[in-house]
C-alpha cells in the first residue's frame, strides 16, 4: 500500500518461553525492565517538582523571616531528628540488600530485608508521631490556638536548663543551651512569623510522611509477593521499582532535616 | 469499490460487548473513545456557563444574574474548560489512540496506569461537579490568595481537591507517553521518523510531568490554609500572596502548551497529508516543539506585570515572553511553505486546519501585545486578554481538536460521518468564533474589564456581537455530536486510508485490531513520504 513498511516478524528468537511476567505489548523482558525504570525516574522527576514548591515558599520566607525561622527550629529535638535520619539512611541500606537479594535469587533474604526496612520505616513514622504530639502540647500547630510562648526553653531558660536524659519526649537539650540572643522581631511579629515556619514544618513533613506510608504500603505488597517466589533474576523489577521510590523518599529527609532542624544551631 | 469495503469482522469495538469490557479495559484505544465521551460531557457543561455569561453580557445592566451567581458562572466555566476538558482533550483522546499506532507498538508502556488515569480523571470531576451542585466556586479559575483562602465562602475546597486530583491523570499520561515513545517504537521507527504529532506528545508530556506537580503542591498549600488556618499566603498571617501567583503562574503558563502543543502535532499531520508533501523543515517543527515546551516554563511572571513585581524582574519576563514567539513562528511559516505548491484540498479537517492557522496567528501576536510591559498596564484584566486567550484555546486548541477528530474519525470507528454538515460546522465554528472574541479585543482595549457582569452602555454593541457570534459557535459544536453519532450507524464505510495520508496508523484497518497490527511493523521510510504514494481512495467523493 502507501508507505514502504514490510510486515515481518521482527522478534524472531523472542518467541521461545516467555517469562511468565512478560506483557503482551512488550518484546523482551529487557524493553519491559527499561520501561519501568524510565517511568519511575519520570515519577521522581514530577515528586521533585511537587517537593520543589515547598522548597520555593520556604526559600522564601526563610530569607524574610530568618530570625523567626531560626528561633522556632531551635524548638524542635535535634536528638529525635537525628535518630531519624540515622533510621531512614539505614533503611536504605536495608532496601539496596532487598534489591540485591532478589537479584541474585535469594528469596528469603528479600522478605527479610524488606520487612526490616518496613520496621525502620514504622521506626521514623514512630518517632514522627512523638514530636508531632509534642507540637500539640507545646500549641505549636498553626491554626490550632497557635502560642509562640515567651517561656519557650530557648529564649526564657537561658543556659540553665537541666540537661535531660536523652529520649525523653518533649527534652530539647540543643535548644536549651542556645546562647541568649538578641532578635529582631517583636514578640507579636514572632508569633506571627514562627507560625508561618510551622505551618511549612506540618506541611512539609506531613506530605514526607505520607510518602513514606504510602512506601511501607507498597513494600508490604513487594514482600508478599517475594515471599510468594514471584521474582527471579530475570524478574525483579518491582523490588527495584520500590526501592528507587524508597531511596527518594529518603533523599527528601535529607533535605528536610538540615532545613528545619538546623537552621541555625551554635 | 464501494461495495469492495466492509468493516473489519473483528476490531476493537466489537472485543466484547459488556459494560466490564470497557471499565477494565486495557487497550488505548477504548480508554481513548472512553476519554473522547467523559471530556465531551465536560465540555458542554463547561459551555452551559459560557451561555449564561454571554447571556448576561448581552445587556449592559447586570439583569439575567446576580454579581455573585456570575462570579460563579465563569469561575466554572474556566475551571472545568481549563482543567476539564483542554487539559485532556487531545493528548488523552487522540494522543492515547494514536501514538502506539504511530510509533509501530502495541499499546502505550503502561496500559494499567493508563486505565487508572481515567478513573483518576473521573474522581477529579466528580468532586468539581459536586462543587458545583452545592453551589459553585467564585475565586475564578486562578484562585488567587488571600481571597480563595480566607475570603471566599464558596466551595473552593472541594474543587481544588477536584483539580489536584485531574491534575495526577494528566501527569501519568505524560508519564506513559514519554515511556512509550522512548522504548516501545517498532523498529527502524528512529527519533527523525517520528510523525510531528508524537514529538508534539512528547514535548507536552514533559510540561504535563514537570508542570503539574507545581499545581499540585500549591493546591496543598491552599488547602492547608484555607482547610487548617495554616499561614503560608495570607498577608494577615505574614505570608505572600504574589508566591501563590508565582507558584500559581509557574504551572498555569505552561498548561497553555499542554492545550496548544497536540493542536500543533495534530496540525502538521493534517497540513501535510492535504497538501500531499511531505511537511517543510521536519526537523524544525520537531525542535520547535521542545523549544516551546522549554521557553514556557520561564515566562510566567507575564501574568503578573501590574501585581507588584520588580520592573527589573518584569523586564526579563518580558523579553522571555517574547522569544516564544520565535518556534511558534518557525511552525507557521513551516506550514505554509508545505502548502506552498503543494496539491491543496479543502475536506473537512483541512477546514479546520486552515482555520487554526489564521486564529493561532491571530492569538499568538496578541500575546506579543501582552508580554509588551507598557501596553499591559493598560489592557491587564480587559477583555483584551480574555479575547487573545481565546483565540489560543478555543481558537488554537478547540480548532486542533475538532481537526484532529474530523481526521481520525474513519480510523477510529470505521466510518465517514456527513461530508455537507463537518463542513458546514466548519465554518460555523469559524465564523462563529471570530464574531465572538473578536469584537472582545476592540471592547477590551476600549476599556471593559473582565469579570464584571455589568458594563456601561457604549460597549454594548460589541457584547451583542459577541453574544451573537457565541449562539453560532455553540451550534457549530452540536452540530458534530449529531453527525458523529449519525455515521456510527449510517456513515459510509471508511476503509483503512480514505484520505490516502501516509502514517502507519493509516495501515491498520479500521476498526484497528485491539493489538493494532497483526506484526510488528518495521519502517524503512521517512515521514510524509508524499512523493511516493498518490493512491487515494476517491471512493468518498
Ligand atoms: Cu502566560
């Protein structure tokens, strides 16, 4: 007809056994795996520009309000943040062995690392929930009879505070040996401009939080599935697919904390 | 050889018959024809608001609805044209249809990701239809902070949840076609074989993944806002609502290439098959595409010349603004250089294509008006602007669509629809579109702002005109949904090729199979090879 195409049959080997996990609509099991890698990178791409918005409004008002921002991220426990960093980084190494497992065949040392990476996961999600409940207490939710109280340990207190015993909940030992430092805002003006760094704060971690329930959500139906020996050397790809997932998430927190936890710690 | 051609015994449509058939489907095509009747009803009902503001505006007292109920009137109708029915229309209609035939494949990468974008598609509507049942939005489509957050008492939240939810189909559309034309091309389908259409999809799908989360997350913020009385844009909270604006416009510009770019592709397509060449400057028009899709994400702030940015700032928008116009002029004038000696005709997509031609011309230099900083002091917020993005969307993108559908028509369902009536639509769209919006240029730079329901008494003449011309436009669109539906059943059988174009959709038969093609094609030729192939089955005429 018209154009010069010739119909031919243009995966000629490809028709001895296919995989069992192999989509009619693809030739190989390799187009299969380099579609799924590219599409997962693209995801990332569009969650890096979702993040990227907040990112925007917290450049923002961290250049106008930077006092502000500085004196309420003293308020937050340097101590459980840094554990949770500790955690997710953890988790990702928990994950890249899952990864590794299944690719090498290893059933039982895929279910394993995943479900150890799932409890890291709960671990932060844990955590999150107890510096959470602290801002309740402490009337650090915006829109919730927000109070940026004056007897907040890190201007009233001064150095004096008693060092706690690390893990108690609502202890902030860095904050509480902040030098006294002269602001430049008026107590109205702080509680106006602080409320706005929580309001990101909430925002910001809320969303990281949810991405990493979604994440446990996935990697719990990932983990039934190894365990049910769905993945082999040749088939892994939604063990990966999860992990590059797994590994953003992570990476995000590893922005977060440097942003809200220390910005600007003696 | 009329009676030679009978629709194929078996085709996608006729791969089962249930309702569950078409829900859990998988197939491109389906989930297209599924997309083409959801965007269809959106589109009227988007156009049953764009009658009550032209109704109102045919008097210059406000006396057919109230200042509210008309704030609410064009909020949805901008809402549901905007996020509704352009967004999609042609990447989720044709596009999904077309670009794995196109490119020799199966289907796209991710046919399950597919189906859930329609039902993520469904869910968004839902929620801005059950906004507007229980009473409307009125913070107009942009939903500028503070008034959307604080001010408005209105059913912003659910309507935004409704758009933050479309916007996730759109993204994994975009994902899917990027996927798609990347890995599934058939072989011997290199980048530079591709037919403009495809790199049309790919430059829109990269502003559909990098564009739309920005939407999102400044949806989020929104709603905390509104929803939590978190303080992120409300001056009263210290924040800033020109962020909102920035965030706003770092989306909403480039979601006018979302709905223009596949009218572009659809464009090519149509120019050169009618003009039996292959297309001038290939290459051109291909990059042309990224080069729009790119410079769109760093003009934005033209939205925002008089809401208080620094004139340094407004300068360099200015001049970005500006560069746009060089792709979109190395498209037109493409266009007509493939017309230029080229065996013309005049069916009924053609009609539609010239007719894109001289509207995208028209919307496209009065953007230059715009970007213009002095002239937009004086036009910002006038019927101007209202006139120029309609020639864009409704002028460009409508055109594009109505084109691309009159052209894949036969292949999608196998039959002609009435030669006599496409045309005579055709031309009421035309003619009904410019009485409509272009007596809205003059009107507005006389002075009439946008968004009052009324207007004093000079002006109306030309509102008369406008409302005029908008009763033509409306019936040259229900003049397509009568003949569509005729040909289903009546239209003469289409046969694989009626326009003789030289795309490998065109070798599927149609019907197309639910696999498309029997073999994987493989392609030895370039694109519009027109010079080759002069059979064209007249069989129509
Ligand atoms: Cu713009």
């Amino acid at each position: 007809m018209s154009n010069a195409v010739v119909h031919a049959d243009s995966h000629g080997q490809a028709h001895a056994a296919h995989h069992p996990a192999l989509q009619h609509h693809f030739d190989t099991m390799g187009q299969q795996k380099e579609a799924a890698v590219i599409g997962m990178w693209v995801f990332l791409l569009t969650e890096i520009l979702f993040f990227g918005g907040l990112f925007m409004a917290y450049m923002l008002y961290r250049t106008w309000y930077f006092d502000a921002f500085a004196e309420a991220s003293r308020s937050l426990d340097i101590f459980w943040g840094a554990l949770n960093t500790a955690v997710l980084i953890a988790s990702s190494l928990t994950m890249a062995m899952a990864v590794r497992c299944a690719q090498v065949n290893k059933r039982m040392a895929t279910v394993n690392w995943l479900i150890l990476t799932m409890i890291l996961g709960a671990v932060f999600l844990g955590v999150k929930v107890i510096e959470y409940s602290d801002k309740f207490e402490h009337h650090h939710v915006p829109g919730l009879n927000y109070k940026w109280a004056a007897e907040h340990p890190s201007t009233a207190l001064g150095a004096g505070a008693p060092a706690p015993v690390a893990g108690a909940g609502h202890a902030e030992p860095a904050a509480a040996a902040a030098p006294h430092r002269e602001l430049s805002l008026s107590p109205e003006q702080l509680q106006l401009t602080t409320q706005i760094y929580f309001s990101l704060y909430f925002t910001m971690t809320g969303l990281h939080a949810l991405h990493m329930i979604i994440g446990i959500g996935l990697m719990s139906v990932i983990t039934w599935m190894a365990w049910k020996g769905k993945f082999d050397a040749e088939y892994y790809t939604p063990v990966e697919m999860s992990g590059l997932y797994w590994h953003f998430v992570d990476i995000v927190w590893i922005f977060l904390f440097p942003l809200l936890y220390l910005v600007e710690r003696p | 050889m009329l009676d030679k051609l009978k629709i194929p015994e078996h085709h996608y449509l006729n791969n089962g018959h249930s309702l569950k058939s078409w829900l859990l489907t998988k197939d491109h095509k389906r989930i297209a024809i599924m997309y083409l009747m959801s965007i269809s009803v959106m589109f009227f009902i988007g156009g049953l608001f764009g009658v009550g503001i032209r109704l109102e505006l045919a008097t210059p007292q406000g006396d057919f609805v109230s200042a509210d109920t008309y704030n609410k009137f064009f909020t949805m109708h901008g809402v549901i044209m905007v996020f509704f029915f352009l967004i999609p229309s042609i990447p989720a209609v044709l596009g999904n249809f077309l670009i794995p035939p196109m490119i020799g494949a199966k289907d796209l990468a991710f046919p399950r990701i597919n189906l859930i974008s329609l039902y993520i598609y469904w869910i968004g509507g839902i929620f801005t239809l059950y906004a507007m049942i229980a009473g409307g939005v009125d913070t107009g489509w942009t939903f500028y902070t503070p008034y959307s957050a604080t001010g408005s008492n209105t059913n912003v939240i659910p309507t935004a949840i409704g758009i933050f939810i479309a916007g996730f189909s759109s993204i994994l559309t975009g994902l899917n076609f990027i996927v798609t034309i990347h890995r599934m091309r058939a072989p011997g389908m290199t980048w530079f074989r591709l037919p403009l259409f495809v790199w049309a999809h790919y430059a829109t799908s990269l502003v559909q993944v990098l564009g739309t989360p920005v939407i999102a997350i400044t949806i989020v913020m929104l709603a905390v806002e509104r929803g939590f009385g978190f303080g992120i844009f409300d001056p009263a909270r210290g924040g800033d609502p020109v962020l909102f604006q920035h965030l706003f416009w770092f989306y909403s510009h480039p979601a006018v290439y979302i709905m223009i770019l596949p009218a572009l592709g659809v464009q090519s397509e149509l120019i050169s098959t009618f003009s039996r060449k292959r297309i001038f400057g290939y290459s051109f028009v291909a990059f042309s595409s990224l080069a729009i899709a790119v410079f769109g994400f760093i003009v934005w702030a033209h939205h925002m010349f008089v809401a208080g940015i620094s004139t340094y700032a407004a300068m360099v928008f200015s001049f970005l603004s500006f560069s746009v116009a060089i792709p979109s002029a190395v498209k037109t004038f493409n266009w007509s250089a493939t017309l230029y000696k080229g065996a013309i005709s005049f069916e009924t997509p053609m009609l539609y294509a010239y007719g894109f031609m001289g509207l995208f011309a028209i919307g496209g230099l009065t953007g230059l008006f715009l970007a213009t900083l002095g002239l937009d002091v004086h036009v910002h917020d006038t019927y101007f602007v209202v006139a120029h993005f309609h020639y864009i969307m409704v002028g460009g993108a409508i055109m594009g669509y109505l084109g691309g559908l009159h052209f894949w028509w036969p292949k999608m369902t196998g039959r002609m629809y009435s030669e006599f009536f496409s045309k005579v639509s055709a031309i009421m769209v035309f003619v009904g579109f410019n009485v409509t919006f272009f007596p809205q240029f003059v009107v507005g730079y006389l002075g009439m702002p946008r968004r009052y329901h009324s207007y004093p008494d000079e002006f109306q003449v030309l509102n008369v005109m406008s409302s005029a011309g908008a009763t033509v436009l409306g019936l040259g669109y229900v003049l397509p949904v009568i003949y569509f539906l005729w040909s289903l059943k009546y239209g003469q059988v289409a046969g694989p090729n009626p326009w003789g174009a030289s795309g490998l959709e065109w070798q599927m038969q149609s019907p197309p199979l639910t696999e498309n093609f029997v073999e994987t094609p493989i392609v030895n030729t370039e694109p519009y090879e027109y010079e080759h192939v002069v059979v064209k089955e007249k069989h129509l005429v």
